[in-house]
C-alpha cells in the first residue's frame, strides 16, 4: 500500500512570539499539550460508488503500536500467517531526512485528519490529512495519540521504565502474580529488542544538555531520587548532530512529530521490521478497522474503510478471520468495542468494556524564570528524572527540553505522572457512531496534589515559576485503559467469552503503570501474552 515516502511539505505560517511559550511545552511531549482545539474537519465525500472487497484471513492484527508490533513477530515467528492494518502511513527517517514536521513550521503532516493541530500554540489551518498524531477531546479529558506505521513510538520520547514489583502491583492487581515472570524475560526481552541504553556521561555533558543538568542538581533539593532514563536511540545519531553532520534534531529536542535523523528504535524499524523479514506478515497502509462484528458462523468481521491521505474513502473491504488482535490503542480500541457492544455487533460483551479508563496521571508544567540557566536549544528526548521515593502515591518527575523560546526567557518542561483511578468511561453515541469518554477529576485528584507539592519545591529551591499547563485543558499523551483485564479480558488478553477475540494494547490496563511512562509495560505484558497464546491457542482456535 502507499507509503508516505514523499509527505506533503504543506506550509504553515511561522510560530510567532506569543504562541511561543505556549509551543516551548511541545519539546518533550509538549505534542500532548493538547489544548488547541483540533476541529476534527468532515473527511472529503466518498466517490459516488466504492466497491466491497471481500477478504478471508486466518490472523488479523489491528494497529501497528507497541501491542501490535510484538502481536505481529510472536504470531509470524509461531508460523502463522498475520495480515496487520494499520490507519496511518510509514515514516521512513534517515540522516538530515525531512520526514516529519518541524516544531517552527508545523504543517498537515503533524494531524490525523483535521483541519488544524490539536496542540497548544501551533498556528494554521490546512487540508486534512493523514498525519501523524490525533487529538480526542473528551469530557474532562484530550487525549493525543499516535496515527502510523509504529503507532505512538514514532513521536514518543522513548521513555521506556519498568515499574517496580510494588507499584506494578497497584496500578495492575490482577497481574501482580506475573510481576517475577515479567522481570524474568518479558522486561528484558522488550529492552533487548528496543536497544535501550541511557544518555552517555560525555554527550550529557555538552551545552544542549544544559537544562538537564540543571534538573538534576535541583531535584535531590526538591526530595527526588533522580536517575537516567533508558531510551531507545542510538546515541551516534546525536553525537553526529552535536558535530554538525546533521541537522539539529534531538539536540533542539524537535521531536514532537518523530525525529527526522532517525537513530530511534521505535516500533517500525524494531518489532514490525522483524516480523515482516519472516515473509509472513503483510501490513496494510491507510487501513481504518470501522467496526468489528460476529457472524452467523461465529466467525470474526472486521470491517474496513480503505481511504485515501485526503481521508477520502477508496474501497470497503469486509475481513473475515479466525482471530483478531486488537491493537488500536487505548483509545483506538476502546471505541471498536464499545460500538461493537452499543450496536450488538458481537452477543454478549462485557460489561466492563469502556470502562476503568486512566491518563496515567499525566501532567504537565512549564517552569520558568528559575535561578539557574537552562540555555537554549535543550537537549533530547527527555533523559533525566527523579522519584519521590516517599510519596503516598506512587509518582515520577522527568525533565523535557523545549523547542522553542522566546528571547530572554528561561524555561523548561516538567512533567510528573504516577498512579491514579482508572474512573475514566466510554460511552457509545448512536448519533456520532461513535464512543465517548468521561473523566471525572476526581481519578488523580490527589496524585495531582502530590506533583503539584513537588514542584512547588523545585520552586523553592531552584527559584521561578511552574506554569500548570493542563489547567487549561486537561489532556494526556499516556491513554490506558477502556478494556481491562479481569473485567473484560483475561490475563493474556483473551476477551472474556470470545474465542478468537484478543485485546494486547494499552487499553487493557487499567489507567497507569506503576509511576512509569506506558511503553514498555505494554510492550512486556503483549510479550507475556504472546508466549501464553502461541503455546495454548494456536492450533485449537485459530
Ligand atoms: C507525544 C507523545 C509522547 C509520548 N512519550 C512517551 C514516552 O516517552 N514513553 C512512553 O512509554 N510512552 C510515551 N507515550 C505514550 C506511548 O506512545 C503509548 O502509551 C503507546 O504508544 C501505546 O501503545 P499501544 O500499542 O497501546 O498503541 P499505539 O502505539 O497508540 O498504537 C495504536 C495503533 O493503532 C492504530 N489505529 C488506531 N485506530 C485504528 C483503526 N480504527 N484502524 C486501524 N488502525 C488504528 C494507530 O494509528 C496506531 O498506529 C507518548 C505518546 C505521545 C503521543
């Protein structure tokens, strides 16, 4: 299918002064700052007729992500052949590449299927197009997402944390048995596959790195244990910028929309590439999963509108398979089951699915003016951090560089996250056909609390200001949740009463990971599922 080897450069006008602060946030994860308010823009009208194909597949694997990315390899390697659909293009990088979208001139690159960015202080409207990250506003909650070949890894910082024991415990009980064999194999195995390593000594040394280091010798003060965060980059790629080989990417931390040089081991070029080597998995570009349904023999229907980048419907095809593995997203997911529950389109679902949603506890601050100097550029992905090893809730604080800043302005992202309730639910809209989701404050309420209490010690010790930016509107860029295991899946993320039917994405966790960022919980639990899956399901259901 098409890939996006020539992405549209569609211009945009440049970042002014005043949306620049605003726009300093995206240096981290700032693409999650969501409070732009994306206007989702009606796709372009069909052609008058599209035809139905008609497609018979023993696995189909939905979304190309963390969960759908070692779904794809576990089922190839076990020797079954796996079709994968995935909604968004592939992003080849390379040294000096201009694959994605720079943070000074943002263009319809940056958006899945709007006519504007859903993120803070990025001007600009432009045609709709299949871009890289989705805005999803719900009621109290924006949610930003990933929309391509790689899912969320393309534009994630690379944060990848393994919860302790304890925590993993609280945020995900019903696993808590699992937690050593997870230690054991499943951790290492993602950490072995995604190449993680921490920023060397000598490159954190080096002026863009300026803001990190001040981070770290503030947090001690502020009562953080602070540490290195492992990361799936390939350090040369940044030493080659810091020597000017390449264009500046990770050392402006211009990697809200995915890092142009590449060097980054994100899901395409990792868990996908090494499935599509077998020759048994073929993976489907510009592929949207409409809705996925049960037929008279049982047998599982995925539903696909195959469009165009315009968004512009090309063909139907109607997939019938003897298992599906969803792998959407929290958010992606979610919506597939509480339509197929709203419309009955598969008899007798859980009651628990759209429910025991959760941001992770996300949150994001600008701390600004501070005593120390931060410089500019800074320096990234976010590779410094710091736990507060006695907090009653379980909470981690990392330090973003930001992109942009206006002169004279000291500033830098801040973000802390930690473990919630998952009171967050989805609702199906018949009028919308589509679900909803409702987050009550309440669910990090006092986790927020803490986080706040401990920025207002970086505050005290290292001078300045913390900007609340999710005051404004609330939005999170660590979506879990939707269809939890216990109530709607069982461990190994088989859906409760439906044979063939599996959940191994985000959305089967029950709103955090243990005061970690999301990755590599995902990618260790659809490891562990996998291994049970291939061992008792392969052969007697599918
Ligand atoms: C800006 C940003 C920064 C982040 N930074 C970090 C970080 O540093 N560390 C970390 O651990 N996490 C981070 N995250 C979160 C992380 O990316 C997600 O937790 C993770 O990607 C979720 O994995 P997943 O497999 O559940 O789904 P995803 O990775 O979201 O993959 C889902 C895939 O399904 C596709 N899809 C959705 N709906 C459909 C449909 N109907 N039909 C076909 N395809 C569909 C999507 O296009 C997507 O490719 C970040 C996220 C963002 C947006």
């Amino acid at each position: 299918m098409s890939d996006n080897t020539s992405p549209h450069p569609a211009s945009a006008p440049g970042v002014g002064r005043r949306k620049v602060l605003g726009a300093a946030a995206l240096g981290g994860l700032g693409a999650a700052l969501g409070s732009g308010g994306a206007a989702h823009a009606a796709p372009s009208p069909a052609p008058a007729r599209v035809r139905t194909i008609e497609q018979r597949e023993r696995a189909v694997v939905i979304g190309t992500g963390f969960g759908g990315g070692v779904t794809a390899l576990r089922l190839a390697r076990a020797g079954v052949r796996t079709l994968v659909l995935e909604r968004g293009l592939r992003w080849p990088t390379g040294p000096n590449a201009t694959t994605f979208p720079r943070i000074a001139n943002v263009d319809r690159r940056s958006t899945w299927l709007s006519d504007r960015s859903g993120l803070p202080g990025i001007p600009g409207t432009w045609e709709p197009y299949t871009g890289l990250i989705e805005t999803l506003k719900g009621q109290g909650m924006t949610i930003n997402c990933g929309a391509a070949v790689g899912g969320g890894s393309l534009m994630y910082h690379g944060m990848t944390l393994q919860p302790t024991a304890e925590y993993f415990a609280q945020s995900i009980p019903m696993m808590a048995g699992d937690y050593a064999e997870l230690n054991r194999w499943a951790y290492p195995t993602v950490a072995q596959m995604l190449k993680i390593t921490t920023i060397p000594d000598d490159i954190l040394a080096t002026d863009p790195y300026k803001s990190s280091r001040l981070f770290m010798d503030v947090a001690p003060q502020a009562g953080l244990e602070t540490f290195k965060v492992p990361l799936p980059i390939d350090w040369s790629f940044v030493r080659g910028e810091l020597a000017g080989r390449y264009e500046p990417t990770y050392i402006t931390s211009d990697l809200a929309f995915g890092v142009n040089n590449g060097g980054k081991h994100s899901i395409d070029v990792t868990y996908l590439a090494a499935a599509q080597a077998t020759g048994r998995v073929r993976v489907e570009t510009l592929h949207v999963v409409r809705d996925i349904s049960m037929d008279l023999l049982r047998r599982w229907v995925v539903h696909v509108d195959r469009i165009d980048t315009d968004g512009v419907l090309q063909e139907r095809k109607r997939i019938v398979a003897d298992a599906v593995f969803l792998n959407a997203g929290s958010p992606g997911t979610t919506r597939l089951m509480v339509k197929a529950k709203g419309k009955n389109l598969i008899p007798n679902l859980p009651d628990a699915i759209g429910t025991q949603w959760g941001n992770n506890g996300d949150r994001i601050y600008q701390w600004v003016q501070m005593n120390g100097e931060p410089g500019f550029p800074q320096g990234g992905p976010a590779c410094v951090g710091g736990r507060d090893p006695d907090s009653s809730i379980p909470l981690t604080i990392i330090h973003a560089g930001s992109p942009l800043l206006p002169p004279g302005i000291k500033a830098m992202v801040v973000v802390g996250f930690g473990i919630n309730q998952p009171a967050g639910t989805w609702t199906y809209d018949a009028a919308k056909d589509d679900a909803q989701l409702t987050w009550p404050a309440s669910g990090d309420a006092e986790l927020q609390a803490l986080i706040r209490a401990r920025m207002d010690e970086f505050v005290r010790v290292g001078g300045g200001q913390m900007i609340d930016t999710n005051a404004r509107e609330n939005s999170t860029w660590h979506a879990l949740g939707g269809v939890p295991m216990g109530g709607a899946v069982d461990r190994f993320g088989r859906v409760l009463g439906h044979r063939g039917l599996y959940v191994l994405d985000g959305a089967r966790i029950p709103g955090s990971t243990g005061a970690c960022n999301p990755s590599m919980t995902i990618a260790a639990l659809a490891e562990h599922s996998m291994a049970t899956i291939v061992r008792q399901d392969i052969g007697r259901v599918f």
